[in-house]
C-alpha cells in the first residue's frame, strides 16, 4: 500500500530510536523512589521468564533448630531457614505516537517533520512517564490488575491482609510491612507539630539489627509538614546534585531520629492529590513511605525498556502510521517488612 511519503518510515523509526534511550534515563528521573533505587544500584534487568522473582529467606518457627546444650545432648539437625521466593508480574506499558498522510505532505521539508514528530515524541514520553510514576504509588489492581505492583501493594495501610508476591499477608507474618496510624496510634492527625515524632515512631518499627529505613518518600502535604518543622532549624541537603535535588525532587532533606539517618523526598508536586483518570502523577496524597531501598528494586525487561515495539503499523484503510514505545517490568520487594507507612 502506497504512503504519501515513502521516506516517513525511517524518519518515524530513527526518530523514535534515537530518544529511546533518553526515555528511559527520564523515567528513572521523573519518579523519586526510581531515582534512588537506580543510584543506589538496584536497577535489575529482567532477563526472561513469564514472572520476576525475588529471592527470601525467613524463619518457620516449627523448624527452629538452635539452642544451647551441654556435653554429648543430642542436637536438633531437623532442616532450618526456608528459602522461598516472591513473585511479580510482568506488567507492560505503550504509548503510540501517529502521524498521518495529510500532516506528512503539510510537513514535507525533513526537518519540519521531524520537529512534528519530536514534538510528538514528547507528549508521548510525558504521558508515558506520569501514567507509570502514578502506578508505582499504586497496588496494581487498576486497569484489570495489568498495573505495576505499587507502594501500595508492598507497603499497604492495612499490612495484616491481602497477598503481595504471591505470598499471604494473613499466613505469615514476617512478609507485614509496619503501620504508623497518626490518629490511633499517636492521638492525633498528622501536623507540622508532629510529624518528626511519628516518623521516628515508624522508623524504629522497621529496624532490626542494622536494618533500618534509608529513606521517606511523602506526598506534597506531609513534606510540606516536614519541611515547615525544620523553620526553626538548619536544613541539612544536598550541595551537589548528586541526590534527588539535582532531579527537581526537593530540596533532599534528611531525617536524623531514632539513631539512624535517611533522606526524605518527595514524590509528584504540582500534579496535587492523584487523579483517579491515571492521566497525572504524583504520590498517594497524605502518606509517608519509610523505606529501606536495600530490599526495593526497580525491575525492567533487558529488551523492553522504553524502546521502540516492532515497525510502523499502517492501517489498511487510513492514510496514517503509528509506532509503538514500550516498556516491561516491575517493582518488586523481597523485604517489605522492614518498611512502613505513616498515615493521617
């Protein structure tokens, strides 16, 4: 089938190509909790596989083989320390970008189609990005459960229920993230005046050993309480970019309670309170994550990572072509317990 300009396709495709790779960069800035996992290492490509899995081990309190004893007792050498794994989907995400025969003849000069397409380009990217920065808040049930497996999922309001990697909340209790309930649990809602004292509360509630929270993640409400209680006090930050504020996400601010230090950032901004359309993005409104990123991972398909999928698509009965940018993955936990949720 004839196109009104046979050379669109490598423009369309060279296009397309040639920002793949910094639409990938992008993602990974556009989404605060992405940005720290991928600086601190914790970008892991998916090589294969119909699910993402992530190695755990945990104690079954029937098997517990140690104790002490004394002389010739005989030693329990019953088999100790299961090891088991969660599981994750792998979700997808497309963004098309179009263009057609009539935008083709009226954008004939190379340069202007490319600038056509560009722009394009970049709606696409933006659109792309704010849908999967709203998911990764989310619990993945939206969209018929085809979602990311979100904060919501790992690090739930409700920890005693629910599955999350395939594992039973209710079953076992070691796969429960912890809860702060502002209201419950420290008599009164969520305020400038209270905030560093519910997030210490959290924070201890999540260490064991030298485990510990790295990091809080809060929508623009909470961070908003937690910026105005530093007024009084100098704020500690980021001088060289190197951290979230570099990326727009902040000022990076750290958190110094409950002998342990964190960064706190914040997730979305000028989006506001989530849409319920998935078409902005942002932080789940009112909430603070405290995270140790040591057992969170940003999991991305080694050859679906924001690239272009298969070649231009022509319909047969319209004079218009459209390519595809996807991307495959997800965020998956092998450690939710040691993080928690501060909520109203």
């Amino acid at each position: 089938m004839a196109f009104a300009n046979s050379a669109v396709s490598d423009i369309i495709a060279t296009t397309i190509q040639s920002r793949s790779g910094e639409l990938a960069d992008d993602f990974t800035n556009n989404n605060a909790l992405i940005r720290r996992l991928k600086r601190k290492g914790n970008v892991r490509p998916v090589t294969g596989g119909n699910l993402i899995f992530e190695e755990i081990a945990y104690t079954d309190s029937s098997m517990i083989n140690v104790n002490s004893y004394s002389g010739y007792e005989v030693l329990n050498i019953a088999p100790n320390s299961p090891i088991s794994a969660a599981q994750y989907s792998l979700t997808q995400y497309a963004g098309a970008v179009s263009i057609s025969g009539l935008e083709i003849l009226q954008n004939s000069g190379k340069e202007a189609l490319i600038d056509l397409l560009d722009g394009r380009m970049k709606v696409t990217e933006g659109q792309l990005m704010n849908r999967m920065d709203y998911d990764c808040y989310q619990d993945g049930t939206g969209n018929s459960s085809k979602n990311i497996t979100g904060l919501a999922a790992a690090i739930p309001d409700d920890p005693t229920t629910g599955t999350y990697g395939g594992i039973s909340r209710g079953s076992f209790n070691f796969w429960r993230s912890q809860l702060f309930d502002a209201s419950s649990d420290g008599g009164a809602t969520t305020s400038a005046a209270n905030i560093q004292q519910y997030m210490t509360s959290l924070a201890l509630k999540c260490v064991r050993g030298s485990d510990k929270p790295d990091l809080f993640v809060m929508d623009a409400n909470f961070y908003a309480f937690y910026v105005n209680s530093l007024q009084a006090q100098q704020i500690i930050m980021s001088k060289d970019g190197s951290g979230s504020a570099g990326a727009g996400f902040g000022p990076e601010l750290k958190f110094y309670g409950g002998g342990m230090a964190a960064d706190v950032i914040m997730g979305g901004g000028i989006s506001g309170a989530v849409s319920s359309t998935q078409s902005t993005s942002g932080a789940t409104a009112n909430h603070c994550w405290a995270i140790n990123t040591n057992y969170f991972f940003y999991r991305p398909h080694k050859d679906r990572n924001f690239v272009p999928i298969g070649g231009e698509r022509q319909s047969v009965n319209q004079d218009a072509v459209v390519k595809l940018i996807g991307w495959a993955g997800n965020l998956t936990s092998s450690g939710p317990q040691f993080c928690g949720v501060l909520i109203p």
